[in-house]
C-alpha cells in the first residue's frame, strides 16, 4: 500500500487556516469584548486596539484588565499578565526543536504561538508542523485584532457583556482544548494533573498562579517523557 504523500509548506499552511478559522469566531468575541470593557476602564480606542494588537494572549489582557479595574498599578497589571501567559515557558520548549533557525529566527516564528495552534499543529510524536501553525494562527490574528476594534468603537451599544454570555467563553475555550489532549494516551495524564491543579488552586490563590503551576506539571512531563524515548 502506498504511503501518503506528505504535505507541502503551503498546503499544510492553508489547511491550518481552515482549522483556525473556528476559533477566530470564538476570538471575535472575546476580543470584541475587551475592547468593550477596556474601555469601560478608561481606555481609549486607540490604547484598547493596540493592546490587543500588540499582545495577542487574551488571558493575559483580561488579567492585567482586572488590576487596573480595581485601581491596582501598571507592575502589577504586567505581572497579573506574566503569571497568565507562563504557560507558554512549556509550549515554546516543546515547540523549539520543530523550528528551524538560530535562536533570534526561532523566537520570532514562536510569536505566532496561541494555545489552539499549538495545540492543533502537536503531530503527537513530540514535534510540530510550524506551517500549520502559522496558518491556523493567521484568521485568529485578523478577527483578534478586528473584535478589539469593534468592541472599543461599539462597546457601548452592547451593553454587559456578561448578560451576552461572553464570560463563559474562555472555561469552554480551554475546557476543549483540554479534551483534546486527553485522547492522547501520552498525554492523558499530564492533562489530567495540570488540570485539576490548577482548578484546586483558583479559589485559594492570586490570578495566574493556578496556570503557573499548571505550566511547571505540563514542563515536568514534557521532560519525563524526551527520557523515555
């Protein structure tokens, strides 16, 4: 029987852009809603949709949101959106040797790292299609950086955001992503630790932590498992 025929850059590129193409939707309205609560927080349109553009982590935003909400300063909001965004120490170890390049070319190919790319472009052998990834992380920049616009220009006529249901997004969005990695017999169990840790730790610890520590569970299986091999 023959073997199939391994894709080229630009077809794996194109079809992670059908791929990402659903969690653009979901990105539009997460976005769309930052971009009406950042401004609700004394943001300008212009401050909320370069934010947006510029930072691209939507628990990152969200989190560093929430500080200056309550009045908390400018470090504190930045470290809020650090502990957030530590998940992503892990992905970029397991990502590093799939791309090609010395470390300044690999960093900048890493920028277009979100959590479902990673997650979509993970062939399962521990290592990565970059052009999958690159694709399935295009549509979610474009309706990221488009939602944040929106939500910053039109906030006001959308009212709460909560009443729309958009708070409830972000669980499903990384309920599902967690699911996926549970049908992987490799990775079940990591997925299973990191995540009940992470959910026993919200209610006792400050934001962020819960996916800090979540990050340390997913690096040390990672390092377990290149040992195994």
């Amino acid at each position: 029987m023959a073997e199939a025929e391994e894709e080229t850059p630009g077809e794996a590129f194109r079809r992670g852009v059908r791929l990402g193409v659903p969690f653009a939707i979901v990105g539009f309205f997460l976005s769309a809603s930052f971009g009406v609560l950042a401004r609700q927080a004394g943001f300008s349109v212009a401050q909320a949709s370069v934010t947006a553009m510029i930072v691209f982590a939507g628990s990152a935003q969200f989190a560093a949101l929430s500080v200056i909400t309550v009045g908390g300063g400018i470090p504190a909001a930045l470290t809020a959106g650090s502990l957030m965004n530590a998940r992503f120490l892990a992905m970029g170890i397991a990502l590093a040797p799939s791309l090609p390049g010395g470390a300044l070319r690999r960093a900048a190919q890493g920028q277009a790292v979100v959590d479902s790319s990673w997650a979509l472009a993970n062939r399962g052998d521990g290592t990565f299609d970059r052009w999958l990834l690159f694709g399935t992380t295009l549509p979610q920049y474009v309706t990221w950086t488009t939602g944040s616009v929106v939500g910053a220009v039109f906030g006001n006529a959308l009212g709460d955001t909560h009443r729309l249901g958009l708070d409830a997004i972000y669980p499903v969005f990384f309920l599902s992503l967690l699911i996926a990695e549970l049908r992987d017999a490799r990775s079940r169990w990591v997925a299973i630790g990191g995540g009940l840790l992470a959910l026993g730790l919200v209610p006792i610890s400050p934001p962020g932590v819960p996916i800090l520590a979540a990050s340390a569970v997913a690096l040390v299986g990672l390092v377990r498992r290149s040992r195994w091999r």
